[in-house]
C-alpha cells in the first residue's frame, strides 16, 4: 500500500464548479498535510496546510481532514481555467525525525470552458 | 523578500560525471529540504538539513550527499551519475520550528543525465 494516495485523473470540471480532489495516507501517526499546486514544468507551490480535524478555508479553496479515515480532501470552489494543474497531497512522516514529506503522485485538474 | 533560489535551472551531464546543486533558503528559514522528482510522480524525500545537522535521509543511495553552511544556504552533491538520476531536483525552505511546518519549493533544477 502507498503511503499517500491520490487519484491520478484527470478530473476535469467546467469552468464555475466545485472541483473536489481526494488523498488517502496510510501512517496514523501523521499529523500535518499540505497541498501544493503543480503547474506543467514548474516546481509546486502550497495552496492549504490542515493539522486539525475539520474543514479550513482561504478564498476559494477549502481543506478537509478526516484523521479516523485518514483521508485529506482539497475542494475548490468556482473553478477558473487558471486552475488546471497537477495537485499534489503531502503528508508530514513523523518517523526517523525531520521535517520529511511524503507525497502522492498527484491528481490532473482540468477546468474547461 | 526573495524566495528560494535555487541554481542552474538546468544541467546536462554524462553518466559517471558528478554534479552539483545549490539552494539559498527563504530569508530567516533555517531548514533545507531536498527532493527528487521524475515525470509523472510526486517529490521523494532525499535530506533535511536544520541548523546545519542532517535531520532525515530519504532512501538515497550513498551517491547523494548534502550539506548546509553557516548562512543556511545548502548544497546537493551526486556522484557517479546513472541515467536514472534525470529528474527535476526541488529544494525547498522552511522556518524549521515545530509551530511553522510549511515547505516553500525552489524553482527547481533540471538535470539531464545522457
């Protein structure tokens, strides 16, 4: 079993709807998540970090985390072109120390107009 | 103020030859991370360097080699280059404190091994 898994898509959604991206992580012990947005050739950038149960929210974008299925959701609301990218879930390992991340291969997001 | 800087942007090398790269954190970050990206996968974890210690090691053959100077800039070294190290190197930057997790990526190099 992978330790963070995510859908590889792509997911594609018109433009103006909820796009609603989906990871799975298989260590109970993680404790932090983060998404990063990955446009084609360039490096990710973060969008959301969650540490707590619950949903939190910035702008158009909401994260839900769900630490007794162990499942992290990114949705994204009123869709623009602007947001077709690769979305990557990224889970902090606490074992061995550091501050390792450990990320799914990535979920294609396409908003068509 | 300036991100994470990372250079080159992109490399050619031959196989066996070494490279390697370097990383200038965000201002006031004291933690270097190191990933290695190949098409069509997420970034696998390669250091962590705070305080210039080694914090983490991911599963990296003994080829891999990093370190962090005084400034909290950080350089990546691989040896004996194989054709499967092309991918995209990624450093990325945090303040390293328990509180402040979050990992600010570099733009990357590209390397391309023939």
């Amino acid at each position: 079993q992978k330790e963070v898994e995510q859908n590889s898509g792509p997911l594609s959604v018109p433009e103006g709807a909820i796009a609603s991206l989906n990871c799975t992580y298989s260590d109970r012990v993680s404790q932090s998540f983060f998404w990063y947005r990955q446009y084609s050739g360039k490096s990710p950038e973060l969008i959301m970090s969650i540490y707590s149960n619950g949903d939190k929210e910035d702008g158009r974008f909401t994260a839900q985390l769900n630490k007794a299925s162990q499942y992290v959701s990114l949705l994204i609301r009123d869709s623009q072109p602007s947001d077709s990218a690769t979305y990557l879930c990224a889970v902090r390992v606490l074992t061995g120390g550091g501050n390792k991340l450990t990320f799914g291969t990535g979920t294609q997001l396409k908003v068509e107009l | 103020d300036a991100g994470v800087t990372q250079s080159p942007t992109h490399l050619i090398k031959t196989r066996g030859q070494h490279v390697t790269l370097r990383c200038s954190p965000i201002s006031g970050h004291k933690s270097v991370s190191w990933y290695q990206q190949v098409l069509g996968q997420g970034p696998q974890f390669i250091f962590q360097y705070y305080e210039k210690e080694e914090r983490g090691r991911g599963n990296f053959p003994d080829r891999f080699s990093a370190r962090q100077f005084p400034n909290y800039s950080s350089e990546l070294n691989v040896n004996a280059l194989l054709l499967g190290d092309s991918a995209l190197y990624l450093c990325a930057s945090s303040a390293g404190t328990p509180r402040l997790l979050e990992q600010y990526f570099g733009p990357g190099t590209r390397l391309t091994v023939t």
